[in-house]
C-alpha cells in the first residue's frame, strides 16, 4: 500500500495535487446543490412545484427570451455600424458603449423606478402641465416584465457588442467586397454575410448576457417578478427550508446548463474560415444626411438607457435627498464592503498565479481539468453559490461544535458560517474564473524559451517565477483584482444570504432601502458602487480606442473580455468563438 502511494505521488506532481485540491473546493457547491434533489425534506418541494414552480419557470424564459432580443438589436448593430460605417460621434461610442457594464441592473431599476413612478418627477411634471389626474391618463409600468427587459437589455448590451465588434473587426474585406460585386445592398451584405460569419460570437455575448440575467436578484425582485433566484430567496429565509431551496437551486443550474451546451453547440456547428492569411484595411463607408444621424441616434439609445440617464438620475436624487455619505454608518458600510472586496481580490490572484502558474510547469490533463472546473463558477449565479456553500458547511460547524462540546466542553457555534470566511469563499467560487482567465492570458505572453534560459543560468521554478514571470504578469494581475474588486462590491444574491448579522455592504444597504421605498436614500450607496464600476470599464475603454478597424491583432486577451467568457473559454481578441475551429473569414 505504502508502495503505491509512493508511486502515485510521483505520477501526480504536488503541484497538481494542490490544484485537483482548489478545484474540489470550487465545485463543492455545485455538488451540494445536485446532492439535494435526493435528501428528504420538510414536504415543502411538492407544493411549490405544484404552485409557484411553473410561474419560475415560465417567468425565466420569457425574461431570456426578451433579453436576447434586446441585447442582440442593442448590440450587434451599433458594433456593425463603429466598424463599417463613418457618422457623427462614431469614434466616442466606439468606447463609451461598453460604459453601462460599470452599472448593476438593480441600480438601473431603483433609478428609473423613482424617475418614472406616479410619484416621480417625469409624471408629476406631466400633471403640472396638462391639469391631468394619476387615472386621466395611461403610463407604462417600469414595475413590469416589459421594464425588466429593458433595464437587462440595456445594462447587459456590452458583452453582446464587445463581441460582436470583434467578430466584425476580424472579417476579411475581400469577403464583404466580393459579396458588393456581386449586386448585394448594405443591408443584404450585413444580413446574409457579416451576421452569420460571427454568429458564434453573438451567439457567445448573448448566453453571458442570459446568464447574468438568471443571476439577478435585486432588480426581479424590486420589480416583483417571481424567477428562480426570488424563489430560492423566500424558499430558505420565509420558508425556513433549506432543502427545498436547494432543490430549487438544482433546476435553476439545469438552467444554466442547458443555456452553457446550447452555446456550445452554436459554436461546434459552425465552422468558418478565412483564405489567405492576410486582412486588408477596412475603410469606414461615410454616411450622409438622414443617415448618419439616424446611425448616431441608434448608437446613443442604448448608451443613454443604460448609463446616461440612470447615472444622472441617481446622481441628482443623491445631491438632492441622499444620505450622509461620510456618516459613520457609511464609513462602516464602504469599509465593510472595500474589506470583502479586497480580500478576495488578493486571494483571487494568488490562486489564479499558482494555477496557472501549476499548469506552465506541470503540463497534465489533471491540471488543465482543475483550471476548467475553476472557470465553471462564473456562469453559476450566486443564490446557488450561497446555498451550496451553507449546506456543508452549516453541517461541518455543527459537527465540529459537538466534538468540540463532547471533548473538552467548548460550543463553538457557528464558527465559518457566522463569520465572513464563508461569504468570501462564495466570492472566489464566483468570481475566480475572472482573475484566472486574466493571468492566464498574461501568463502565454512569456516565451518558454525565456524559463529555459532562467533554468541554464540556476534558477529553480520558484526562482524563475518571481524573477521573470512576476514582472510580466503585473499588469494582467492589475487588471484581474481590479474587476474581482468591483464585482464583489456589486454583488447582491450571494451577499444577501450568507453575510454575518449585522454585517452590511453597500449593496446590501442599496437593497434594503429600496425594498422600503426609500429609492432616493438607496442613491448614495447606488452612486458609490457605479463609480467604482466605472473605474474597470475606463481601463477597458482605452483598449477599445487603441484597436482600431482593420489592424490584426494576434490573440492577446483585451481588459475589456478579461471577464467574458463562457464554460470556462476565455474568448480573445482576434477570434469570433471561443471554441477551436470557429474563427471567420
């Protein structure tokens, strides 16, 4: 036995140990989660699946389903028109589209639900002008299915564009002119030869899109409308059953599942390639009159929906009737939340450097596996992550205090539940995909031969690691903490259930005064959490100004998709799919 052991320790590095290790950790929740459909509960499954689980169900998709329609209209047109056509202010909504990532959907929700309710300023100015009462007239309802649409559409339209930009920068302009000489309009050349050529990427931008917004907690919640992450809400804090939530978590990640191989499949069928392994320039064809403005004005609704308005809104109910952003209640709350942000940004990039660091040196399928599984957090919405971390670890702080009390008399309660531990582990479930993919896009810039020459003149791995890699990764380490940072911060469903009592964030703070109708006190924390959104897209924004139409790029992975991708796929500037053989031409 002893033998065997010995010998397995020599196939399997202790490197890659560590990383199976990490990777069990990450997919524990997920297991927890699957493991509940076969544990009795307290019989509360059959009555919400006979009551309330046909409406989640029902509710999700047609929430996915306008969705994508939205983001790919809101989307894949803008990013067809920055780069194929010249109109006024192409050249700012090259970057500034990608700007209403730095706001949470549920911020967009409680601004626009306080400017356009019957009390709100836009309808009370209405009954000043015309004399009209509240029931004289027909206002549409923010509060509705119809506004949860389009405050994901317009929040969520940057993963769709940045992807769609992409794809359209990468086709070759012989393939578009071919199609000019052979009759086709604009509009034909645009509907049957650029959108199929990167329809893998739409296809990509749109399932990230979906994902978060079956992620969403605080803006269907806000609005009312009951989905799946509403459901295991109430199901674990009114219901007090934590099975059933489960459960229900169970068949929200089939869910994402079938959303993840559905995108996959997309990909898989189909195959692009380009002849020639040379691009020509692309030269912007200049619009005109009517035209041009009309491209201007469809490139600045969706940046105006989803960032102009909701900042300025959010900005003026703050300055007008805010809180005291510098009360001690606020310090508490920024730096409760700076806390938790900057914990797991810092463990998120020691983790993501040793994996990838892991992988470079021991080159297995072990490792590569772990690195895959590692990834598969990002698309798991954090309601799930929450309630599949508290089930385990509820039960092993409960074991833990009896051996505890039964040995030497001490009920230590619960020790990692109660504390923040727990929360920031559901962080790095969550979110380590984003600084994983991050350093490991750094991490293929170093050249092998530059750890040979290390190894000839005496450095060892660690050595070589620090001396050479550590400069080299900087900046993609930068960037990697930097937007697990702002995540964390804008986090609400994981947050919401697994914090300590008394223990709040500003997101938490934002949920709770909007939930009291208190939506112009729910500013200030709202405003503090764009902002620091802001910083992230910024550093994104100067990347998008420096790739321009027309310029190769060679794979190197853009800040601005350091956080998109799907299953586990980083998807890289200078390609339209994530997947092998899916590039176009």
């Amino acid at each position: 036995m002893e033998k065997r052991t010995q010998q397995l320790s020599r196939r399997i590095p202790w490197l890659t140990c560590v990383a199976l290790v990490v990777a069990v950790l990450i997919a524990v929740p997920v297991f927890s989660v699957i493991s509940s459909i076969f544990q009795p509960g307290q019989g509360n499954w059959p009555h919400l699946v006979e009551t309330v689980l046909p409406h989640y169900i029902a509710n999700s998709l047609l929430l996915m389903a306008g969705v994508a329609v939205g983001v790919i209209i809101a989307g894949v047109g803008p990013a067809w028109l920055v780069v194929m056509c010249e109109f006024p202010g192409r050249r700012l909504f090259e970057w500034a589209l990608i700007l209403p990532l730095a706001v949470p959907a549920y911020v967009v929700a409680y601004a626009y639900t306080d400017f356009l309710q019957v009390a709100g300023p836009l309808q009370t100015w209405f009954r000043d002008v015309t004399g009209y009462e509240a029931r004289d007239y027909w206002f549409p309802q923010i509060r509705s299915m119809g506004g949860a649409i389009v405050v994901f559409s317009a929040v969520l339209m940057p993963y769709t564009y940045l992807l769609a930009r992409t794809a359209f920068l990468e086709q070759s302009i012989s393939v578009l002119g071919a199609a000019s000489t052979l009759g086709r309009s604009p509009w034909n050349r645009f509907r049957t030869v650029a959108v199929p050529l990167a329809r893998p990427a739409i296809v990509a931008g749109t399932a990230l899109a979906l994902m978060e917004t079956l992620a969403d907690f605080g803006t269907v919640a806000h609005f009312g409308i009951s989905t799946f992450t509403t459901g295991i809400y109430r199901t674990w804090f009114s219901m007090g059953d934590r099975v059933a939530a489960a459960q229900l978590s169970s068949v929200l990640v089939a869910f994402v599942f079938a959303l993840l191989l559905l995108e996959r499949y997309s990909r898989h069928r189909a195959r692009f390639f380009r002849i020639g392994g040379t691009y020509e320039q692309i030269e912007p064809t200049r619009l005109h009159g009517l035209r041009a403005w009309s491209a201007t004005l469809f490139c600045a609704m969706p940046l105006v929906i989803g960032f102009l308005a909701p900042i300025l809104i959010l900005f003026w109910m703050a300055f007008t009737a805010g809180h005291d952003l510098f009360s001690p209640r606020y310090v508490e709350l920024i730096t409760n939340s700076v806390l938790l942000a900057g914990v797991t940004a810092i463990l998120a990039i020691v983790l993501a450097l040793f994996l990838c660091y892991a992988a470079r040196i021991e080159k297995s399928r072990m490792t590569s596996g772990a690195i895959v599984v590692v990834g598969m957090g990002y698309a798991i919405p954090g309601s799930i992550i929450a309630v599949g971390i508290l089930i385990p670890v509820a039960t092993f702080d409960n074991a833990l205090s009896a051996w505890m009390d039964a040995n030497f008399g001490i009920r230590t309660g619960l020790l990692f539940t109660g504390s923040i531990a727990a929360l920031i582990f559901a962080y790095l479930v969550r979110f380590m995909a984003i600084a994983l993919h991050t350093v490991q896009a750094s991490l293929v810039k170093v050249k092998p031969g530059m750890d040979e020459v290390s190894r000839t003149l005496g450095h060892g791995p660690l050595s070589t690691g620090l001396r050479v890699h550590l400069p080299i990764l900087s900046g993609g380490m930068l960037t990697a903490g930097l937007i697990v940072f702002v995540d964390v911060m804008k986090e609400l469903p994981a947050t919401l259930i697994m914090r300590p009592f008394n223990f709040d964030t500003l997101a938490i703070q934002a949920y709770n005064l909007a939930k009291d109708e208190r939506l112009t006190q729910a500013a200030t924390p709202s405003v503090v959490i764009a902002v620091c959104g802001l910083v992230p897209v910024l550093v994104i924004s100067r990347a998008i100004i420096r790739s321009r139409p027309g310029a190769r790029k060679t794979g190197r992975l853009l800040p601005s998709t350091a956080a998109v991708f799907v299953a586990g796929h980083p998807v890289r500037e200078g390609s339209t799919s994530a997947g092998p053989g899916g590039s176009s031409g």
